[in-house]
C-alpha cells in the first residue's frame, strides 16, 4: 500500500487549516489543523530521515505560517495561503519525497 506523501499534507495542511478558520471564524480550529499536520509530518520525517532534517522542515512549515500572515496583507489571504503551501511543498518535496521508490511512499534514508 503506498503512503501519503509528505509534501501533500505539509503543502495541504496550510490550505485546509486556512479553511477551516476561514469558514468557521475559530481561528483555534485552523490552529489544531496545522499542529496535528505538523506533528505527523514532524514524527515521519524524524523517522525516515533523521531529526535534524525534521527540525528544519518544521521549521519551514512554521516560518511559512507566519510568512502568510504579512504576506496577505500585501497580496490577500488566500493567494498568499497558496503561494506558502506551494513553497513548503515545493521543499519538503525536494527534500524528503522525491527520493521515495516509486510505488512504496518510503523516504530514503537518513544521511548520517
């Protein structure tokens, strides 16, 4: 069975919790998205690449998020949402995803 890339949910993570807040006007909701979205992503890439490497994507992501909040304000809310979650996909793609054997969803192993 092949498993869920983690550029796919870091990437979308972004976009759905934007949504929920949006929709629901509890920004808290939007919130518990991205922590959980983060915490899966942060404990598979700690696994398969080593927790340096989950370190820094964390902290990516998390930079994201706070990078979209000036961002809106100088280009909107959602086209700034967009451009993060591509941007965050966009390296956690490069780094982790892209190296998995087609078919497994496995990442390469950690450099050490």
């Amino acid at each position: 069975m092949q498993r869920l890339p983690t550029w796919a949910v870091a990437g979308g993570s972004l976009l759905i919790g934007f949504g929920v807040a949006d929709l629901t006007g509890v920004r808290a909701l939007g919130g518990i998205v991205l922590f959980l979205a983060a915490l899966w992503c942060g404990l598979r890439w700690r696994r398969e690449q080593g927790l340096a490497v989950a370190i820094a994507l964390v902290a990516v992501y998390l930079a994201a998020f706070v990078l979209s909040h000036p961002l809106g304000k100088a280009i909107g809310s959602w086209p700034a949402v967009f451009v993060v979650s591509a941007f965050v996909a966009a390296i956690v793609w490069a780094r982790v995803d892209r190296f998995a054997a087609p078919g497994t969803g496995v990442s390469a192993p950690a450099a050490r």
